[in-house]
C-alpha cells in the first residue's frame, strides 16, 4: 500500500482547500518522515480537537507500514 497516497487522500478529505496539500515523504536511515503541508487556515482542521486527528493519521501510519519507523509532521507553509 501507498502510505503517502492514501495520507494525501485522508488529508484533502479534512481540509477546505485540498488544492494546497502536498505529502513529502523523506527516507532516512532511522526512519521514515511524512511531511504534510497544508494552507495555514487548514492546520487546525488537520491537528484535530486536542490532536486527536493528528494522533489517529500518525497511528494510521504506523500500523500500515509496521515494518519501517515512521514519523508524520504537518507544516502550514503555502504551497
């Protein structure tokens, strides 16, 4: 499976301009980074009520692709 397609369908389903998200995926030797870059108006829709959103996509993750240490990081920067 796809982590960073699926993440980038699960994160224009949040967002009011999925036009603006992009996924970046980087690969270091300790792990796996997902870099999600939203409109700054979007940020809070993607960290959720207490991160509970951020926390459930971090954890989606993690369990797809158990095999690999991943980290998941959201940034506003206007893309």
């Amino acid at each position: 499976m796809d982590v960073q397609k699926v993440l980038h369908y699960f994160t224009t389903k949040l967002v009011d301009k999925p036009e603006e998200v992009e996924i970046i995926f980087t690969q270091t030797p300790e792990k796996n980074i997902y870099e999600i870059k939203v409109s700054p108006l979007d940020f809070a829709k993607v960290i959720g009520k207490e991160g509970r959103t951020f926390k459930a996509l971090r954890s989606f993750i993690n369990t797809v692709d158990a095999e690999n240490r991943n980290d998941l990081v959201i940034d506003t920067t206007v893309v």
